[in-house]
C-alpha cells in the first residue's frame, strides 16, 4: 500500500503538465542538468506549481522510456519511520529486490516494518539497499527519482537517500527533489537544504519564481476566466497559480469590486505565516497596517530589528523590498495578518505609528483606526488631512481619508457624510483606485436617504470604472437618467458616457447624438470640462463619419476655460488634438503634445489616461520608425493597465503593433488574439475591428496567408459600411492577401472599396500611400510588374517625405518583390537593399528578417547552372554579370578582391569562348528561377 499522497495539477493551482504556461525556461534548465546527471533541487512556496513541473519531468521521462519513481508524502508521515522508503520500493521492478543478497532482503523486511537496526553488519546493510536496488535497475534503462514535498519525508527515509545519493550512483540515476520554502519544517539551516542533500552531485539549485502577468492571464483564460478578470489577479495572487485559480473560482463581481478570499486561499497565506518566527511576523504586521510601509516606519514603531526580519521576510517570499519601501507578496498576505491579528492588537499598531508618524496627514489615518466608533472631531481632522494629501497631488491617500471620514460620521455630521463619500469616488477614481472608489459609489447608493445628485454622480463614477464594458451598463444609465431628471447639470456628464458607450459599441449616429446633447446641457450648466470632452467625443466621430465639421468642433473645444482633470486626459481635446495630428502625419506634433500630457498623467498618477497616453506615444514612435520607443511605451501600457484592473483589450492591440513594428511577429498574433477575445468580452467593436486588423497583419506576414484573409475577412463582415478610418489599411491589407491566393477579381473590388473609403473619410496623406503600396502588390501579381514598380517606387517617395521610414522601407519590399518578378534581379537587390538599410536604422527586428530572407532569395537564385564547364563561383560571377552587377557590386557581395573578380570572368570569357559583358549574358540561359508567386512575406 502507498504512503505517499497523491495531488493532481489542479490541486496545486498549476495547470495540467501538457499545458504549462511560462515554465519553459525552467523545463529546459531542469532537461539540461538532468541529460549528463546529478540532480535538480527545487524551491518555492506552496501552490506556486513545483508538482505540475515534476509532472512534465515525469512525463518527458517516460516518454524516453526510462523508469520514473515517484515520491509525495504528506505532513501526517513525517513521524513514520522508513515510509518513503517503503513507497519508492514498492514501485521498482520485483526482479530488483530478488537479486539482492539475503542481508539485504532482511533488511528490506525490517524496513517496510518501519524497524531497522542502527549498528553493526545489519545497519550496513540497511544503507545498502537503496544504492544497490538503483545499481540493479540502472543497467537496464535510466532511473528518475521524482521527490516532492520533501519537507514531509520522514527522517529515516531522508537519510538514506542521501546515503544513497552520496555514493555516486552514477549518470543513469538522476534526481528531481522539490521543497516547498518557507515551511515549519525548513527553519533550521539544514532543512531549507534538504532538497539538494537528495541529489546526487552535481546539483541545480532552482527556485521556481512568481508566474509573470502575460503568462498568469494565459492560464487563467485557459481555464475560462475573462480577460479582465485574469489580468487582474496578477496582482491579487502575486503570481501564484493556486491563489489565482482559488481567486478565480470565486464569483466574477463588477471590475471595481474585489473578490472575496476564498477559504482554501486564506489557509494557504495562513501557514506561510506560520512558518515564519513570531518576531517577523510581528513586524510584517506593522507594515501591513501602514499605508505607505519603510523601513524607517517600522523602526520609529519599536521595531529596531526590522531590517533583520525584512530579509528574514524576503527570504520567504513574503514581502519584496526595493529600498526602503516594503511590498508584500502577494498583497492579500497583509490582509489575512491584518485580520487574524485581533482588533485589539491593531489598535496597538495603529497608536504606535500615530505616535511616530513625521507627517499630520498619517498620524490623523492612524488615530482614526484605532477604533470604528463614530467621532466628529475625528471625522474633520480625516477631511483636513484628505485636502493635505490632495495638495501634494496624494489622490489614493486621500481618496481613502474621505472614506475613513464617512466611516466616522456620527448622528451630528450625517447632511455632509454623502458629500464625503462622492469625494472620495471621485478622487479614487481619478487616481486608479478602484476598489476604493467602487466602495464609496456603492455605499452612497446603499442608502435610501442619498440625494438624486450624489446618487446620479455616484453613478458616474462607476460607469468610469466599467471600462470597456460600457455596453454592460444598461441599468446603470437608467438609473442616471432617470435620477437626474431635468436637471442638465445631472445629465451632460450622464450623456457623455453615453456618447462613449455608442462608440464603443461601433453605434456612431447615437454616439454623435449623445454628444451633441451633452455639449448643450453642459453649456447651459456652465460646466466647461464636460462640455470640453462632449465637444472632443463629437468631433471624434464627425471625423468617422468624414463630416468637415470636425475641424470647427475641436477648436471650439480648445477654446473653452476647461482644466486638466486628472484621470481624464485622454478624454480632453488636447489629447484628441494630439490624436488626430498623428492621424494626418503630423508626428512630431503629435508626440509634443503626448509627451506633455504625459507628465501631468504620471504626476497625477492617474490611472487610464496614464495608459491611454502611452498607448498614443507607442503609435506615434511606431510610425515614425522609433521601434524601440514603441515597444516601451507599449508594455508600459499593458503593465499600467494591469496594475489598475483596466480593461486590457486596447493596450494588448497596442502591444502587438509595437511587436509588428520591432518585436516578434509570434509575439504580435498573440497580443493581438488577445486582445480580440477581450473586446469580443467587453463588447468593444473599435478594438475588436482593430485587434483583428493586427492579427491580420501577423499572420500575413508570417506566411499564414489563407489565415490571415480569413481574418481580414471577418473584420470586413464586423466594418460593414465602415466607418472606421483604419478602413483603407485593412482593406488594402486584404486585397494584398486576397491576390496571393490568386483571388484577382475580389482584390480588385477591395481596393475600390478602400479607395471610395478614402474619399468618403477624407485621406490623409499617408493613405494615398497605403493605396499605391496595395494596388503595387495586387497588380505585380496580376504580373503586370512595369505598372507595379511605379506604384511601389512612388509609394516610398510619398512615405520618405512623410519621415516615415517603416513605411518607405515596406514600399521597396514590394517595389523589390516587382522589379524580380520582371527579372530585373539587380534593381531587385538595390530596393530590397535600401529597404534592409532603413529597417536596420529603425531596429525593425520582424521587417529585418523579412527583408534579408527576401535578399538572400534573390541573390541565392542569380547564378546559371554549372553544366557549362563553369566552376561554382565562376556560374556565381557570371551570373550576378548577367543580371547588370559590376565587378565592384560582385566583389562586395561574394565578399571577394576586385581583382580576383577581373581574374575569374577572364577564365569564364575564355571558357564560354566571350568577349564581353554583352555576349556573356546572351550566352548564358536566362531560365525564370524565382518563385511565381510573390506572398504578402515579401510586401
């Protein structure tokens, strides 16, 4: 009978082996070690998913046909004497334990007994058993000891596996021993190593990290959790797949609601408590109870051994420190010891760090903590210390005072609570704190008592926090409206979200309606922000429409007296401004305007308009050939998205533009799947037209060309009569895709379509460009190449006086893939060259390749066959001659002297009885040897 206790991937938190996400890089380490033997010792806290490893390890194991053993005792068997023993014994192979030598047998029995003697021949002979019953199973076909939980093996068993393992059981005996740390039973110095003392030498030392967001957020929607919903337990479980999943499971609320607890996690954060000394958890609570923890917080609250316990802390994965200031991993391990404190303990810590705050501000939070009772003194002392941390642009901070504050109002003070509690909605919001602004919204209309204004601006506010998921909000309007009857003060704030949620959901005539309305009650109220962003929202989809008001719309936008509101900067005709500058090629003036914006985002530390504006300058640098800046920009954006539960939709699109641009085509489409399946959750049409534009692009260039029109296709069938501006590139992106899988007549039809589009939408400069580009590409395979090159070669003029050099580099791809298509091979290489010169300049990794693959095809294909008598390079030279190269291009190319290229066409003259470079080519055969075809890979 087993001991040992078995545990599926699931119970662990990890996914099944098959189905690993972000492990690679370990497997590989452990796949290293393991190829020459030894052993690998792996550590890490509990759920971080050590067994769902061993269950690839295991499994590639078997597959190679070796014998895999496996160990997991449990906590209660740390007292049995010999049951790992017994357990790994039982699953070797019964011709092993007959060929040991009597001794050895009676030693075995003794054993399994859970008895053995400690001294003389017997105990020898105990010892032996181990290395000898490996030795013997070792000869027919490798041996994997797979050792989880070694924390629980009992001592008997641990010794004499080691003993085993000591005694060099040579490479076909490998060992994988995992630890979890901290644990009760790895205080001491000599059980944290207990892993590595069950490897044979030489060991690797592994620990198995924190699982990154991206991948995290895979394997969370694997197991059918939304985007969002995934992308935000990032930071709730710090990483760890089994307080993700257990978060997970738990039932999906609003985005600005956090999820309760569930049990089974709360007991996991429990015994990582537990297996640190009582000292350091003593001064972990400080820090969990302050609301911006340091070092030197800790030590003015008494704690002067605070930098030891830190790295005690640290050491277990319970906290990260980055200078003074202290990070607990994950952050629901500062609530669960909050909580398990006692309320009297608490009250302790907070008059402590009252009494030793430097700032007023934190000294009023700690007092007021100290107890729930309602207090006016209290209550005001909240309000001037949240207008303190306001002025020094503090909005979490004092967000969560206006909170406290509402929480402390008594009887006397109850007309101002639900102002307190709307300031507090709002701050928060602005700021990024959801949880805290949700908290506030919800309780303002809680009550029955609130009035119609502060209900119908609580409501605001969480249509705010819905994000992409506007559409969802139907009640919530309802409810808006209805409460702020005719007052148009209550509705232009209303109506605006409702201009957003119409474009979002791709209504643009309800959108342009909704603005309109709230432009007029915002005037008529005399509230220029509103009237300011419903102007902006206007013009925005006057624009979609290709209506010339427009222009007019933004500008009386700018001209109005609104200020800056932090949090919504992306919605300000500023940030529109500078949107539409980067629309019509305005690069520069656009990234000036961004670039400002961004400083008063980062200053705010705002939460959306931080992202938006991110998002806008990754755009920006992408168009203008500053790949690296993009890509930046870009997963600053994803990583600001995630850190404030943002919907994750537009900044994963924005993400793999920037892959496109500079990264990986692999790492694109993945981006851009993404970032479909959010928007298709989040009912954002925008984003799911152009997420698919992306992935379109992806698996174009990829040479996934079927895929990639069917993409393109569905995004054709979402557009409708488009009223998108990315309307002409996709289209013109299909047309290319529709011509390389020989579909003429279609793709001639598209690009009708996507020049009527241009006229209808006003078109820009650069898409003048797009459509000569495109039009080059469907027309070269048509084969009519003369009509093609001009196209391509007047596209990359137009893109070169627009300074954007990606672009221009794409046009002499084509112009390039045209000039071979008529044999013109060294008109080919000088495009694709000057193209390969451009992409290297931008540091456009994907296009780099593209356009070096396409170089070596061209160059790889020039020489004639070597039947004439001619010697490899001689065919080679003669070949490059034929196609219009000098000897100095020869020379450069073939890396050779000029001299020896003069040397080496004299033999080819005289051999093919030539006089000149004329004849040469006449003599030799001028056979077609490049591809048909020319795919979207070489566009």
């Amino acid at each position: 009978m087993s001991l040992s206790r078995r545990e599926t991937a699931l119970d662990t938190g990890a996914p099944h082996p098959t189905t690993l996400f972000g492990r690679a890089p370990l497997l590989a380490a452990i796949e290293a070690r393991l190829a020459s033997g030894g052993g690998v010792a792996l550590h890490g806290p509990e759920g971080i998913g050590k067994t769902a490893l061993l269950d690839a390890v295991a499994a590639t194991a078997v597959a190679r046909d070796e014998l895999v053993v496996r160990l997991r005792p449990a906590s209660a068997e740390r007292l049995l004497p010999y049951a790992g023993i017994a357990d790994l014994v039982a699953q070797l192979p019964g011709a092993a334990v007959a060929a040991l030598p009597p001794a050895h047998r009676a030693a075995l029995a003794m054993l399994r007994q859970g008895a053995a003697p400690r001294s003389g021949a017997p105990a020898l002979a105990r010892r032996l058993v181990l290395p000898n019953l490996l030795a013997h199973c070792a000869r027919s076909r490798p041996v994997l000891l797979i050792l989880d939980d070694v924390q629980w093996l009992d001592t008997e068993s641990a010794d004499l596996v080691g003993f085993a393992m000591r005694r060099r059981p040579g490479p076909r005996v490998r060992v994988v021993a995992a630890q979890r740390f901290p644990d009760d039973a790895g205080r001491h110095e000599a059980g944290r190593h207990r892993a590595a003392r069950l490897c044979p030498a030489p060991v690797a030392d592994l620990l198995v990290p924190p699982l990154s967001a991206d991948d995290l957020t895979a394997l969370l929607e694997a197991r059918g959790l939304p985007c969002r919903t995934a992308a935000r337990l990032h930071e709730a479980s710090g990483g760890n797949p089994f307080l993700a999943v257990a978060l997970g499971a738990v039932a999906p609320g609003p985005p600005w609601r956090p999820a309760p607890l569930p049990e089974a996690a709360r007991e996991l954060l429990r015994r990582r408590l537990a297996a640190l000394p009582p000292q350091v958890t003593g001064t972990l609570l400080v820090a969990a109870l302050a609301i911006e923890p340091t070092l030197s917080v800790l030590v003015r609250a008494g704690h002067e051994d605070a930098d030891r316990d830190l790295r005690a802390a640290e050491t277990a994965g319970a906290v990260r420190t980055d200078g003074e200031t202290i990070r607990f991993t994950p952050p629901a391990l500062a609530d669960v010891l909050a909580e398990d404190a006692g309320a009297a303990r608490r009250a302790g810590v907070h008059d402590a760090l009252a009494n030793t705050a430097l700032d007023e501000t934190m000294a009023a939070r700690h007092r007021a903590l100290r107890s729930g009772r309602p207090d006016a003194d209290v209550a005001h002392d909240l309000l001037d210390a949240a207008g303190r941390a306001l002025r020094r642009n503090a909005g979490r901070t004092a967000a969560e005072l206006y909170l406290l504050a509402a929480d402390r109002c008594p009887r006397s003070l109850a007309d101002q609570r639900f102002d307190w509690l709307v300031a507090a909605a709002r701050t928060a919001a602005a700021s990024g704190a959801s949880a805290v602004a949700g908290r506030a919204a919800e309780t303002v209309l809680a009550a029955a008592d609130a009035p119609a204004a502060h209900r119908v601006q609580a409501r605001v506010v969480l249509l705010d926090l819905a994000g992409q998921a506007l559409g969802d909000m139907g009640e919530t309007f309802a409810g808006a409206l209805n409460e702020a009857g005719t007052d148009e003060a209550l509705l232009a704030p209303v109506k605006l979200r409702l201009a957003w949620a119409a474009m979002l959901g791709g209504d643009v005539e309800t959108a342009a309606n909704c603005a309109a309305e709230s432009a007029r009650a915002a005037h008529a109220a005399d509230d220029p922000t509103t009237e300011a962003m419903a102007l902006s929202a206007l013009a925005q989809v006057q624009r979609i429409r290709g209506h010339y008001l427009w222009t007019s719309t933004l500008r009386r936008a700018l001209k109005l007296p609104a200020p800056q509101v932090p949090g919504m900067l992306h919605m300000s005709p500023r940030y529109l401004a500078a949107r539409f500058a980067m629309m019509d090629d305005r690069l520069d003036e656009a990234r000036a305007e961004l670039l400002t914006l961004l400083a008063v985002a980062e200053h705010d530390r705002t939460g959306e308009a931080l992202v938006e504006i991110l998002r806008s300058l990754s755009e920006v640098a992408a168009r203008a050939g500053r790949c690296r800046d993009a890509l930046r920009y870009a997963h600053r954006a994803v990583t600001a998205a995630q850190q404030a539960c943002l919907s994750p939709g537009p900044t994963w699109y924005t993400a793999a533009i920037a892959e496109l641009a500079g990264g990986s085509l692999t790492a694109a489409a993945g981006y851009a799947r993404r970032g479909v399946r959010a928007s298709e959750q989040e009912g954002d049409s925008l984003y799911l037209r152009r997420s698919l534009h992306a992935l379109g692009q992806a698996q174009l260039r990829a040479g996934d060309t079927r895929d990639g029109v069917a993409t393109l296709r569905r995004l054709s069938e979402l557009a409708g009569s488009g009223a998108d501006p990315m309307i002409v590139r996709w289209q013109g992106d299909l047309a290319a895709g529709l011509a390389a899988l020989g579909e003429h007549s279609e793709a001639a039809a598209t690009l009708a379509r996507a020049r009527a589009a241009a006229v209808r939408l006003g078109a820009t400069p650069s898409l003048h460009g797009y459509l000569d580009r495109a039009s080059a590409l469907v027309l070269s395979e048509q084969g009519q190449t003369d009509s093609a090159v001009l196209l391509s070669s007047a596209a990359a003029r137009h893109f070169a006086d627009l300074h954007q050099p990606l672009e221009q580099a794409h046009a002499l791809l084509v112009q390039g893939g045209a000039e071979r298509r008529r044999r013109r091979y060294a008109a080919a290489r000088a495009a694709l060259g000057a193209a390969l010169a451009l992409f290297l300049a931008a540091e456009a990794k994907p296009w780099t390749e593209q356009a070096q693959r396409a170089l070596a095809r061209t160059e790889g294909t020039a020489a004639p066959p070597t039947d004439l008598g001619l010697t490899s390079t001689e065919a080679r030279i003669a070949g490059l001659v034929r196609d219009g190269a000098s000897n100095r291009e020869i020379a450069g190319r073939l890396f050779l002297s000029v001299k020896t290229v003069e040397a080496t066409l004299t033999r080819v003259y005289r051999k093919l009885g030539v006089r000149s470079r004329t004849q040469l080519s006449q003599r030799l055969p001028t056979t077609r040897v490049f591809p048909d075809s020319v795919t979207s890979v070489d566009a």
